[in-house]
C-alpha cells in the first residue's frame, strides 16, 4: 500500500518496476512527508508538505480518498499514535507540538509556551506504554514528555555534547528507559531515562541518519542513511 502523491507517470520499467504496487491512495497536493498506521484499526495516515493530515480507511477496497483531513498551518514532519489509538502527535514546520483527538479532530498543545522547541520539530515517538513521548528538533535539542499531562519533563540541550546537529529520528528501547537518536551530525547515540547525557556514542561517517530501530538485545540497531 502506499500513499503517495507521485507528479507525472510512473514507469513500468522504472526502479519500483519490481515492487508491484497493490493500491494507491490519492488525496494529497504536494509530497508525502510520514505515514503511519493506526496501531487498532484499519487506518493508515499520512502527512505532506501540503499543510494537510489525511486518514484513510483502507478496510473499504473501494475507497481511494481520505476520510478525514487534519488541516495545519506548517509542512507536516512527523506522526506518532498513541498506542490506544485515541490521541495522534504532530509535528511541522514550527517548534509547537500537536496532540489531536483522532475521534472529534480537536488540537491540544501543551499549556507551557517554554516547553516547547526553539525550532522546527523533526520527529516524535510515543514510548510503548504511552506514559512518555519524546521529540528531536533542529534545535539540537531532545525532548521527553508527559504522556498524560502534555507537560516537557526533561530537557537534553544538545544532548549534552552528544549531537551537535539536528536530531532528525530516535526510537524508544522495548526493554529498557532509554532510546536511540539519529542526527545530521553522522552519530547514532543510545539515551538512558536513568543516566543524565549519553551512554554510548557511535559514529556514522558519511552519512546522516534519516531512520533508526532499535532491536530487542539493545546492542543491535538497523539504520536507513540519506
């Protein structure tokens, strides 16, 4: 499945020639930026640099076009769903995080203006029991937040001389209270909740750091590079 606004025709003896595209979702003006599935239902969403969130319902074969469109002000950057499915995180162009009710389509930000980034926020990932969530923005900061109240309850200003760039993706570990960063800065960097600053510093040279998952043994992560 893929939901994807593709400008021009796609060729059959392109690079995606051998990956056979099963469906196509059509709804978005401008490139797709994030997309995520509803971690209950069948719902895939998706972001765009066209100031939109689409919902798409695809249960229904037929159905090709979103069922719900989130409008924002900025460029969509990243999603994350809280694990329940109720609540969706957003972030843009802009240095405020959204929280929307998927349900009813109503936007929380969080009541402390100084919570928030200085800059653009480049991603945000819901910890796996949703009591925290973390953000990584241009600002070479790192974020962890309240699940529950919406509030910024630890600050890693430039991660504490770990990156020196924007933080452009971490994961939450499945075992354990910490996550992996990945910055423009070519360094992959594990974060313990327990531990203030850094763990363990690896450097990626060459490359930056666009995608990262952190596997079940800790030790081991899988990277996508630019």
């Amino acid at each position: 499945m893929i939901a994807r606004e593709v400008r021009g025709e796609i060729s059959e003896n392109g690079p995606d020639a051998n990956h056979p595209v099963i469906r196509t979702l059509y709804d978005h003006l401008d490139e797709v930026t994030v997309v995520t599935f509803h971690p209950r239902e069948q719902i895939l969403v998706s972001g765009s640099t066209d100031k939109t969130v689409k919902l798409f319902d695809f249960s229904k074969t037929a159905v090709k076009r979103a069922m719900k469109t989130l409008s924002e002000v900025f460029p969509v950057r990243a999603l994350s769903f809280h694990p329940g499915g109720e609540f969706l995180l957003v972030t843009t162009d802009h240095p405020t995080i959204r929280l929307y009710n998927v349900e009813t389509a109503q936007c929380f930000v969080c009541s402390a203006p100084g919570d928030q980034h200085k800059d653009v926020v480049m991603d945000v990932n819901y910890s796996d029991n949703a009591r925290l969530y973390v953000t990584g923005s241009k600002d070479g900061d790192v974020k962890v937040w309240d699940g529950i109240s919406n509030r910024c309850v630890e600050t890693f200003s430039r991660a504490h001389d770990g990156h020196t760039a924007a933080t452009r993706v971490f994961v939450h570990s499945p075992t354990v209270p910490a996550f992996l960063t990945g910055s423009d800065d070519f360094r992959a960097r594990k974060e313990s909740h327990m531990e203030k600053g850094f763990s363990d510093g690896l450097t990626l040279k060459f490359c930056r750091i666009p995608a990262l998952l952190l596997m079940q043994d800790q030790y081991t992560f899988l990277h996508w590079l630019d």
